[in-house]
C-alpha cells in the first residue's frame, strides 16, 4: 500500500503517503497504530460501544514530544484530530473517522506533593489511579462518582464529583496545566502563566490543546459517608418530592442525588445516592431524614474510605463495550408537575 486513505477536518477524503505515515511512525516514542495493525480492532474502542469509529491513524503517544508530533503532523496534513485520555466520553469525543487520535493512555505519571497538598498527573491517568496515590497521604481532590473516568476529559469539562459540594469543581481545583497547542507549541497555563489559555481550558472541553499534564489543590479525605437508598419503583415520585425538598436543608459538605437504578436482582427501583465529606457522626445526623424516609428496600449508606466511595457506582459504569445512548435536559426547579 503506498497510501493511506483519511479524512480531512473539513470531511472530504485524502489519502496520505505511506513515506509520511512511516516518518510520524520513526519520529514517535510510542507506537503507530494503522488499520492493518493487528491490534487497531482495539485499539480503536471506547468505553461507549455505541460509538463505532475507524480513525486512520492511533498515535500511542509516551510523552510531549509524542504529542507535539502528532499534532503537527494532525495539522500539515489538515487531519482531524482527536484525543483520547480515558476514553470515557459518552459521544466518543476521544475517536473519529478517518483522522487521528491521539491516545494519551500510556501517559500514567503521577507525583503527589503532600506538603505543599498538590497533585500533577499525566493526561492518561484515570481516577481511581489518580486517588490510589493521593489517598495515600490521606488526601484527594474532586473528581468525577466513578472511578473509570479519566482525569483530562473531566477536568476540561468542568469536572463534577463527591467533593463539589465542599471543595467546588474540580477546574476550582486546577492550578495549572501543561498543553501543546495547535502549533504543536508546549505552554504553560496558570493564573500567571498564559491565563487567557488558562480560563479557557477550565470548562472549554478540548478545544484550545492537548493538555499533557494536569496540577490540582488536594484537600485532607479520608473516611467519608456514603451510600445508596434503594425503594420500590412505585415510589419513586414520593423520592423524587422527598429529595427536592430534602436537598435545600443540605450543608456544603453534604450530597444528595436521586435517579431510577436496576437492582442488583435486576429489578428497577428508585435510590437516593447520599453522602457526607465531615466527621461521620455529624454526617450521620445530616442525612438521617433521607434514610428514614418512606419504606426503603434497603439502606446502603455507612462510613468508607474514600477510595471506596468512588467506586460505588463503577459496576453500572465500568464495562467498556456496552452500548449506551444518554440525553440531557435541564430545569431550574423540581416541580410538582415535572415530578
């Protein structure tokens, strides 16, 4: 094969000469991954099985100088480019058709700082890898209510999670980050270094670089309260009143979530998905309302590391491959009409 048939980032159809493909292939650390690669089949996979797309090109980069070459020959070349932290993307915003993605999962490192309470971590790190090193000294940072996700596309998004609540976002949380432009320049972005890439980045999604490495504030975690409630299905406007209610009396260390689950019978039910970031005596006080409310199936909640906690909702979350289709909608209150 002397070319390489792609798409361009307009959508019209290129083909790329294999003398350039095989020069990004020698220029890079890691490895170049094509559609005759015995292992594209998996490569070209994300969490969500829905998505089903076959780039032309998967660069496994190692390090910077990985993905500065990526993204300059992404550019020369006028491809698409998209790139992969975690992979966790429900639209598949880390893959494309015909274009390149920059896989950043081998980009693992992660250096806790347990004095100065900072954290920086590479752009391939997930959360559970990141909070395996951080809960170590018995600290953590906001970051996401599975343990699946990687940090990159989270933080780039805004980044909810368990501690939002008492520690904000985790962007709240990010003192700088390290990010090729699409130059293929390496910057620096802080509030005192390149702030206007800075702001953007917070929240911005993907769209102003490849972010290599993420620094964050991390605050003394340990032992927390949480947990599910689980009620019969037939209930679930009663939950769904009680919650709307219950939330406005709730202290910022405390969360409050409801949604339709399957059982692990496999019967659906309506669950409130509590928990608390204080001493566990007084979280036990704040959310004992919830946990005597109604006639619940069963009451889940208790005290857990940290770690633990973010786990809980992994078994629903964490199998890649599965076909899932999500929709958004948002409203300003929980009516009785809505309910």
């Amino acid at each position: 094969m002397t070319t390489v048939p792609a798409v361009a980032a307009d959508g019209s159809r290129i083909t790329l000469a294999t003398a350039d493909v095989d020069g990004l292939r020698s220029a890079l650390r890691g490895e170049l991954i094509g559609s005759d690669h015995g292992a594209y089949e998996t490569a070209r996979r994300v969490w969500n099985g829905n998505v089903d797309r076959r780039p032309a090109l998967i660069a496994r980069s190692t390090g910077v100088a990985d993905v500065q070459q990526a993204v300059n020959f992404a550019r020369t070349h006028r491809l698409a480019l998209s790139v992969r932290g975690g992979g966790h993307s429900a639209p598949g915003y880390g893959t494309n058709d015909g274009g390149v993605v920059l896989d950043l999962s081998a980009m693992k490192g992660i250096r806790v700082d347990p004095v100065a309470r900072t954290v920086r971590a590479e752009g391939g790190v997930l959360w559970r890898e990141l909070d395996h090193e951080t809960q170590a000294f018995g600290l953590a940072t906001t970051g996401g209510t599975v343990s699946n996700t990687g940090i990159a596309g989270l933080t780039l998004g805004g980044g909810l999670g368990w501690l939002m609540g008492k520690h904000g976002l985790t962007v709240d949380n990010l003192i700088s980050a390290d990010v090729v432009t699409a130059d293929g320049q390496f910057r620096k972005a802080s509030a005192t270094d390149n702030p206007d890439l800075f702001w953007a980045l917070r929240g911005g999604g993907g769209n102003f670089g490849v972010v290599t490495s993420f620094e964050y504030r991390l605050h003394p975690v340990t032992q927390v309260l949480g947990g599910l409630v689980l009620y019969p299905l037939d209930q679930a406007r009663e939950v769904l009143r009680f919650y709307r209610d219950f939330c406005r009396t709730l202290p910022d260390e405390a969360e409050a979530y409801t949604g339709l689950l399957t059982s692990p019978d496999g019967k659906p039910v309506s669950a409130l998905i509590l928990g608390y970031n204080g001493p566990i005596e007084e979280g036990t006080k704040v959310l004992a309302p919830a946990r005597q409310f109604g006639k619940p199936l069963a009451d889940l909640v208790g005290p857990v590391p940290y770690r633990v906690r973010q786990t809980m909702l992994d078994e629903g979350n964490a199998v890649h491959g599965l076909h899932r289709y999500w929709r958004s909608a948002f409203t300003e209150q929980i009516s009785d009409k809505l309910i």
